[in-house]
C-alpha cells in the first residue's frame, strides 16, 4: 500500500524528526523547503537508513503562488500524498509596529497561507479518495495572546481554529486533521526568530525528536490536538482561558522578554 508524506519544513528541526519518524516506519517522503542542499542530505540520509523512496521539492512556500505551484508540481510527477504534514513556519521577536511589515507579512502568507492553501488541495483530494492524514504545526502560542511575537502567536491561533475545522468536515470523508502544538523546541527556530536572551528560551526546550514522535502518533491516531507536555496542554487549554486578559497578557509578554 503507498505511504507517501509530503513534509515541509523537512530541511531542519521539527520537520525533519517528522519525516525521520516516518521514514523509520517504511513511508516514502516528499521533502519540501527552501534549502534544496539540506533536503538532498536528508533524502540521501533517509533512503540509506530505511530503504525508503525520498522526492526533493525545494519551494519557498512564502511567495505569493508558492504553495499551489508545489501541489501542482507534485501532482505532475504522479505523486499520491497520503499524509500532509505542514511544518514549514518561523516567527519573530518585537514589537509589531517597529518589527519590518515585509517581515510580518512573510510570516503570515508561510505561517498560514501556504498552510491553508496545502490542507485545501492535498485535503480535496484525500477526500475524494476517501482517506487521508494531515498534521498541522501549531504551537502553544496558538492558545493566548503574545506580545512581543503578536502576528506569531496569531498565526498559530488560525493553525488550531483552521485544523479543528477542517478536521470535524473532513472525518465523515475518512480524512483527519491533527494540531501538534508544542512548547518551546530546541532548533534553529529561536535563533531565526531572534527570541535568544527571552525568558521562554533561557527556560530550555523540548527535544525535537520527542516532539515529532508526540505529533506523528498523534496523528496516526486521528487525535484532534496534541500538546507535548500534557500539564501545560491543559492549563493552556482550560485554566488560562478563566483568567483576567491583562493577567494573560502580562503572563504571555513576560516569557516573551528578554
Ligand atoms: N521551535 C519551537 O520552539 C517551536 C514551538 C512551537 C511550534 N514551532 C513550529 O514548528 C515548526 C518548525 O519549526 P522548527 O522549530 O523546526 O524551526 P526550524 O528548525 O527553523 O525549521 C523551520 C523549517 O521551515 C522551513 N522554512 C522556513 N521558511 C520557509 C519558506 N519560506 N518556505 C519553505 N520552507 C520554509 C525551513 O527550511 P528552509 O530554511 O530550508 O526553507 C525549516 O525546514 C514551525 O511551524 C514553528 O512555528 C516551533
């Protein structure tokens, strides 16, 4: 039976321990990213580790037709997804009125464009065959508010509103949509986001590995949402929304800060 995983953001981090976790279980991949070096490294990686069949696609996912040119390209080489995992994301520290608009808007047509538009074209199709999985990467920013990273946190609220949403038309269809949310994750993300020196990132982070096994069971699973450390998943999801905005807020900017 194929078991073809189109994972973005394959080239580094959380997107690259997906497609490892899936490689390891026999699935063939399509990696997609910027970095077209990085993605031959772990094609050629992967092939030799688990036997498994990699296919390259180097796309910026920010531009405009990004997303709809990969699809397309995927789709012309005969190429069936069974599994969308979308990855692929970064944010940015600041205030967002001094932060660059170029910056913020790349931020939101990767973060959620490129994502809404592959759930769109990969999901129509999952459906009309009738089976399917998508993981979406979300973040536990994506529960609250967060100043100092306020487009970040809001692109990953639409990731948990989106996925839900899609999730609960798309089961009867035989297609589910899983959010992984994790906490704070040692990669190159925080770096590229230029969060070194906040309170969130001196605090330390989950291990990428551990937190794309959490995800891929998950949504091997058809489990709605997932966060990587449970405790923090359920006082994000029940406790924080009790209390006072300007209480969150100031929760939120302070781990923020630097
Ligand atoms: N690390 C954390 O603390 C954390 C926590 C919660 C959620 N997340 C989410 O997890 C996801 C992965 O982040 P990470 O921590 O693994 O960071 P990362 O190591 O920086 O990985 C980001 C990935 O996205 C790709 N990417 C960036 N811009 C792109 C573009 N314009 N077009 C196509 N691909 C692009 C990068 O590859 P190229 O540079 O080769 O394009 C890279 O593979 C993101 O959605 C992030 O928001 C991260």
């Amino acid at each position: 039976m194929s078991n073809l995983a189109l994972v973005t953001g394959a080239s580094s981090g959380i997107g690259l321990e997906l497609a490892r976790c899936h490689a390891a279980r026999g699935g063939d991949l399509v990696l997609c990213a910027r970095r077209r070096d990085a993605l031959e490294a772990v094609k050629a990686e992967l092939q030799a580790a688990h036997g498994i069949t990699a296919h390259v696609f180097a796309a910026d996912l920010a531009e405009a037709v990004g997303a709809e040119a990969l699809y397309r390209a995927v789709r012309d080489a005969g190429l069936t997804i069974d599994i969308l995992i979308n990855c692929a994301g970064f944010g940015g520290y600041g205030l967002h009125v001094e932060r660059d608009l170029a910056a913020e808007q790349a931020m939101v047509d990767l973060n959620i464009r490129a994502l809404m538009a592959l759930t769109h074209e990969f999901g129509r199709d999952m459906a009309a065959r009738g089976s399917g999985r998508i993981l979406n990467v979300g973040s536990t920013a994506g529960f609250l508010p967060g100043p100092n990273q306020a487009v970040y946190f809001a692109t990953k609220a639409f990731v948990a509103s989106f996925s839900q949403a899609v999730d609960h038309e798309l089961r009867p269809k035989g297609v589910t949509v899983t959010v992984l949310a994790p906490s704070y994750v040692e990669t190159g993300f925080a770096k590229a986001a230029d969060l070194e020196g906040t309170q969130m990132v001196k605090a330390g982070g989950a291990d990428a590995a551990d937190v794309a096994k959490c995800g891929y069971d998950a949504m091997m699973a058809g489990r709605l949402v997932v966060v990587n450390k449970p405790l923090m998943g359920f006082v994000l999801a029940r406790v924080v929304p009790l209390l006072p905005r300007r209480m969150v807020l100031k929760m939120s900017a302070r781990s923020q800060s630097k």
